[in-house]
C-alpha cells in the first residue's frame, strides 16, 4: 500500500482534542494543527493533532516524521 502524504493545517478546536506529540489538552477555542491528506482523503480516525506548542517547537516536517526527541 502506498504512503499518503499529508500536510497540517491551522485550526480552532471545536471541541476538546489531545496532542499527539505531548498529550497536552487542546482545550475548545484553541489553535491546533490537525493532519489531512494532501492527496488522498485521511480518514478522522487516524489524522492526528498537534498544539501549537510543539508546532513551533518542531515544526510540520518533524511531527509528521515523528522524529521528536
């Protein structure tokens, strides 16, 4: 099966949400960065989140490779 390349997009939580990378809260309201497929659909289930917190802190190439210390 071929890889789906994604991208994250900047986004208001419409309801509470969990950062993949840290496991911080993202609390309603706040600024997220979710994954979707660049291509191809990227089904909820498995599209992860990420606070702007590690967002700035790593950077979309890094979160999306998971090559976080």
């Amino acid at each position: 099966m071929a890889e789906i390349k994604t991208r994250l997009v900047k986004k208001v939580a419409k309801s509470n949400r969990v950062c993949t990378n840290c496991n911080k809260d993202i609390i309603e309201g706040e600024i997220y960065h979710h994954e979707e497929g660049v291509d191809h659909h990227l089904h909820s289930l498995i599209a992860r989140h990420f606070c702007s917190d590690c967002y700035s802190k790593y950077g979309e190439k890094q979160l999306l490779t998971g090559n976080n210390p």
